[in-house]
C-alpha cells in the first residue's frame, strides 16, 4: 500500500484534509480536523489535474516574431529581472503591479508581497478584492478583524438561527453545508436564506418531516432594503438586546436615525419578497438564543458591498448576537487560502497581519525585520492595476490568477493586457492570460507543493508536497527566491532554506500568527489570533471586546443604493452569476477534469418561464446574452429557480464567461466591482436583442 501524505484540498475555503498518495492518487483522510473524511465532488476529483498533459512544463519567452519560446530557467529569470529593473528606472517602482494567488501557500503570497515592498510598490494585491474585500473592510471597520467571527464547529454546535445571505453553500462550501450546517438544522436549528435563485443551498435544507427553512427570493441589488425591513422590526419590536448595544457598541442612534422614515411596504416592493415574510425572517433571527450570519460573494460583489456587509453586522450587533459561540458574522471564503493571502498582506494597503502600510510605528516595526524601507503610500487594488495597464502601469507580474477571465469587463482587460510592457506569469496551466505574457514561469501544482494555508474559519493548516515536481517546473517558492536574490542580491532578504524558515520570518512581522510554529499545527491546525507561544488561538472572537481602536463595535445607518445598471428597455434584464458545485473560478483546474466536465462541459443560463416566454426562448435554445460590454452564446435553461427579471450564468467556462457582461464599476471603499448586477438583453432565434415576443 502505498504512503499517504496529508495534505489540505486546492479548491474552497473550507480546508477539508485529503490524502495523496506517492502514485499521485486521490485518498482519504479519515480523521482529519474539518471534514472527517468527506469530501466533495471537486475534492475527490482534485488528483485527475496533477498529471494533466496540459501542464506547462518549461519556461517560455516571447520572441521578436510574437511568439512564445521555449528557454532555460537562467534565460527566463534573466529576462523577468531586466524587464523589472528597466521599468523601474525608466518609469519608477509605482509602474510595476503584482498579482498574488488565493491557490498558493502564505509563505508564497508572503515573498511576492515581500518581493514588491523591495522593488518599491505597494501595487500588490490578490483575488480576494474580487470576491470579499468588502467584507474584509466592513468587518475590519466595525468590529475589528476581517474574517469569520465564529467557528463552523462552534456554529454547528451551538446556533439556533443560521442566517444565510448571498451565500450557496452547497454548491460553494458543499462540505460545510452537509458536515455542519445541515447537520445543525437536523439538529433543530433554523434556516433563513436570502438569494434571488433557488439553488442547491435551498434544496440541501427542504428536509422532510422540518419546517425550520424559509427562503426570501429578493431581487438583485436589495439586500440594504431587505435588511433594514428586518432592523426597523427589530427596533420596533423590543428585540434589541439593550444592555449589549449600550456596553459594547457605539453608532445606534445613526441607525435609528436612518429608518425613522423608513418606508418598509415600499422596501418589499423593492425587494419583490412580501413584507410578512421578512417580518417573521427578522423575528426568527432576534428572538433566537444564538443566531449567526453567513455572508458571500453575492453581498460582497456591489457597488454597495461594503453597506450591505454593514447592515449584517448592524443586525448582528443590535441583537447581542456577537462573541460567543453560535453567533457572529461569517463570511464564507471561496478559495483555499484566499482568507491567508489576506493574512499575509498580500493587499496594497496592509502589511502581514493587517497593518496599516500607512501607519509609521508598524511600517516601522516591519522594516526592521525586513531591512529596507517600505514605501509609506498605499498602492494601487488589482482592479485599478488592470485599469491602468498600459498607462501607468508598465509592468505587471501575475502569479497563479487569470485576469484575463477572472476580472470583470473581460474584453477591456485583455485589450489593457496587450498594451502593457511587460508581462510575467507563473501558473501551472496555460491560462488565458498566458497568452498575453512576456514570460511565462512554470509552477508545482496544489499536490507537490508544501506551507501553510488558512481556511474559511481562520484555521491555519500544513499543506504537505508528495515529494517530487513534475518534470520542468519549480515551486512558486523556489521562483520567488530566486527572482528576489536576482534583483536584490544574496543578502536582499529572499535566501530561505524552506517554506517553514519564511513562515518563522512571518511570524516575527505578524502578530495574529505569533504564537504558530509548523511543530505546534500538527494535523489539527490552529485558529487565529494566536498571539504568543502556548496561545491555543481562538475558534471564536470578541468574547470580551472588539479589537477596534476603542474596543467598541460600529454601528452605522445605510440607505439603499440600486445597482449601477438597472433594467432599461435596450438591456431589460438583470444578470447575477454564481459558482456550480463541479467547477471553480475560470475552469482553469476544473475544466481539465474529465470527472467534473462530465457534469457540465458547457456553460448555460437560468431564465425565468414569463422572461423565456416574452423573449421568445425555448429549454435548451442557444440563446445570446448581451451587454453593453459584450455577448456570450449559452444554452438556456428555463426554470423557476429564478426571479423573473433576472438571469443567472457562471464564469467558468472561456468561451461563454459571464465576465465578458459584468460591470467593473467598483465600491468606493472596497474597489470591488459589481459583478452580481449587470444589465443585459436575451435574443433567441435570430430575434432584435431584447424585444419582447407578440404578447
């Protein structure tokens, strides 16, 4: 039989602990800490790309005659470290961007945010801006930690009311949802959902013999009305928990202040859910023991994402529901170390552990560690790097993300990447953004590789290689140190022996991972904060105080903003996407898996039998969906599941992403974008985008 080694899986956030075998085989890993055994369908299927033929397998350079060559490693470094090092002399260190990766170790997001502080930028930033920066920034503001408050154990164990909002476990978290959440319901707890499309999530807690679930079908781009409903009833009904709100926050008479006048008939209507029904949602959740929120992408990704995470935490909070297990705010996270990248400061305005690049006493306490200066301005978010891309931004280095499908208004952002003067990307896989390189660094995939990474939950987990790379590749480790001790010499801070010596330099320049050492997290991991050596960490926060400055939680007031596109009568529908439960992101992993293909090789679109009925669309018609960015060919699928006015599509599959329509208009504090809501038109048949079938 062949030697396990335990290892943490490459897709969601939910960190579930899988084998691999030396042959490269999927195994189980029967007690692991968070998943104890199960495992999804992606899970299971995450060995079939480890061995893929389309795995890049020497480094490439683009040549005088626009094509990509083969080169040596010396060749490839050569040219990645004159390219920077004229950049910066011809246009300043501010020209160059740097992509981190939610797929890669936190000692390898540590030395690329570490390899751009050297250079002289803090254009650094990861995919996270993408999917959760609202919620890392509203959290962080308002109770002092941007991150899950609570742990899924915890919340298993202890909830009453699991509030569900912009989140599909099911399909996105499939193992938290059947391990915990689900369990938890049998158990006797209550489910609210809140989601325009009737999903797997909603499906997963219809269980037979309960009526513990209630699901608020709201339209795009309403949850600031849906929830302030749910506040005003709050408010009006005595539920607040009034010693709580006079002891540990400040901000109540804002919020008070902002729904005096407060419409909630016509918030409803806004909503497109009945009144009653978010009436009894908010007694459910205040009257509750404990009751807890779940947050995802479909809060995050608006123009008001960092407003629709504050009314989450205003609900959380004016009921008492925060610092004790069961309860909190939990935003769940969609990558596997896309909760560490953060952690580490893979972000253009914070150091590792969330410090303020800003702030001189930590960028001070950090370069003393380091030994160079760290610029004192915060850099550019990737959205903004993309925009720039040909203009100020020269140069940009891309390790392990395909912005080319990933970033909204996808068209632009390969226009942008085009006109840009330089360009390196390290991945496993030729991306779409392969494509557009300069040079190309080929990189181990999820299995051959070992660090740290740190869940949905703030575990922080041993990922461990199986011991060889496939042939013509290197670690990103192994690339970084190697591009940093060519750029700044063999005293530049990049020579380490091990993953495990950069982690020990992380630690000195991180204070929530302080007290974590690789002997310490074993197979069982260790939830920050975990301050100093002998700190157990903690699976719940705020027990006592928030960690803002004055130890008090932010409440603050918020009106509805709509969307930045609204229905009109050239694009008369809604667009909002999500992921499926058999692929991940840009299908750059999963589309190579003949297990997952399987399951869905193509992508589609849900419509609604009134819009399919108006617009002339039949089940199974290829129909086009447009915007006023783009058009993509899908298959319709004609269901209830959807709101009427609204469609829903995926971003997985390159030739019909959903990004190619999406607005990249962005929150103002946040600088995500809106990808939840975008204006299109549906044409089927030959017919005018748009216009309506002979009623």
């Amino acid at each position: 039989m062949s030697e396990h080694t335990k290892t943490i899986c490459p897709y969601c956030g939910v960190g579930c602990g899988i084998a691999v075998t030396e042959d490269r085989r999927f195994a189980p890993w029967g007690d692991a800490p968070v998943n104890e055994g199960r495992i999804c369908i992606k899970g299971g299927a995450a060995m079939e790309v480890v061995e893929h033929e389309d795995r890049l397998t020497e480094p490439q350079i683009r040549g005088d005659d626009g094509d990509l060559h083969a080169a040596t490693w010396d060749e490839a470094y050569g040219r990645v470290v004159s390219e920077m090092e004229r950049i910066r002399a011809e246009h300043g260190p501010d020209a160059m961007g740097f992509f981190g990766c939610s797929k890669a170790t936190n000692e390898e997001n540590y030395l690329l945010q570490k390899l751009a502080r050297r250079y002289g930028t803090n254009n650094v930033d990861n995919c996270t801006r993408m999917c959760h920066a609202s919620t890392v920034y509203a959290l962080r503001r308002s109770l002092g930690a941007g991150a899950m408050t609570n742990s899924m154990q915890d919340l298993m164990e202890s909830a009453d009311v699991l509030w569900i909002q912009g989140a599909n476990p099911a399909e996105q978290h499939p193992i938290a949802n059947s391990v915990y959440f689900r369990q938890a319901v049998l158990d006797g707890a209550t489910v609210i959902q809140i989601d325009p499309h009737a999903n797997k999530t909603t499906r997963s807690f219809d269980i037979e013999g309960t009526d513990r679930h209630l699901h608020l079908q709201s339209n795009p781009g309403s949850d600031i009305p849906l929830l302030n409903v749910v506040l005003k009833t709050v408010l009006e009904n005595g539920w607040v928990d009034e010693e709580f709100v006079a002891e540990r926050t400040e901000g109540v008479d804002h919020l008070v202040e902002t729904l005096a006048d407060f419409d909630t008939e016509e918030a409803a209507r806004v909503c497109g859910v009945r009144l009653e029904d978010i009436e009894r949602a908010a007694e459910v959740y205040a009257t509750a023991e404990n009751a807890t929120i779940f947050t995802g992408m479909g809060m995050s990704q608006h123009t008001c994402g960092v407003d629709n995470v504050q009314n989450e935490i205003n609900l959380a909070l004016v009921t008492g529901n925060v610092g004790r297990p069961g309860t909190g705010v939990n935003p769940l996270r969609g990558q596997n170390n896309v909760q560490g990248t953060c952690d580490v400061g893979a972000m253009p305005n914070t150091l590792p552990g969330y410090q303020n690049v800003e702030d001189d006493d930590l960028r001070a306490a950090v370069e003393a560690v380091w030994g160079f200066e760290v610029p004192p301005k915060a850099g550019l978010t990737n959205v903004e790097i993309s925009h720039e891309a040909g203009a100020s931004i020269k140069g940009l280095y891309v390790m392990g993300e395909n912005p080319v499908m990933s970033e909204p208004d996808a068209n632009r952002v390969a226009e942008r990447l085009a006109d840009l003067e330089f360009l390196v990307v390290q991945d496993v896989f030729p991306t779409d953004t392969v494509g557009y390189a300069d040079v190309v660094l080929p990189a181990t995939s999820w299995a051959e590789r070992g660090g740290t990474v740190v869940n949905t939950d703030r575990r922080v987990q041993r990922m461990r290689g199986i011991g060889r790379v496939y042939p013509g590749t290197n670690h990103d480790f192994d690339i970084l140190q190697a591009v940093g001790t060519r750029l700044f010499g063999p005293d530049g801070g990049f020579d380490f022996d091990d993953p495990e010596a950069v982690f020990e330099e992380l630690r000195q320049v991180c204070p929530i991972f302080g007290g974590i050492t690789y002997d310490r997290l074993g197979e069982e991991g260790i939830h920050w904060p975990c301050l100093e050596p002998g700190d157990e960490g903690d699976p719940y926060l705020y027990e006592d105080a928030f960690t803002t400055p004055n130890g008090m939680g932010y409440i603050e007031g918020v009106r509805h903003q709509p969307p930045k596109e609204v229905p009109d009568d050239e694009y008369p529908l809604i667009l909002t996407t999500a992921r499926l439960i058999e692929h991940y992101n840009t299908g750059t992993m999963s589309r190579r898996s003949p297990t997952l293909n399987r399951q869905h090789p193509e992508n589609f679109v849900d419509v609604h039998p009134a819009d399919a009925e108006r617009y002339g669309v039949a089940d199974g018609d290829t129909v086009t969906l447009r915007s006023r960015r783009g058009e993509i060919e899908v298959r319709a699928q004609v269901t209830e599941d959807i709101k009427q006015g609204t469609v829903w599509t995926t971003p997985h599959f390159a030739a019909s992403s959903a990004n190619r329509l999406t607005n990249d208009a962005l929150d103002e504090r946040a600088k995500i974008p809106e990808y939840k809501a975008a204006a299109v038109a549906i044409e089927a048949g030959g017919g005018e985008s748009g216009t309506a079938a002979d009623d």
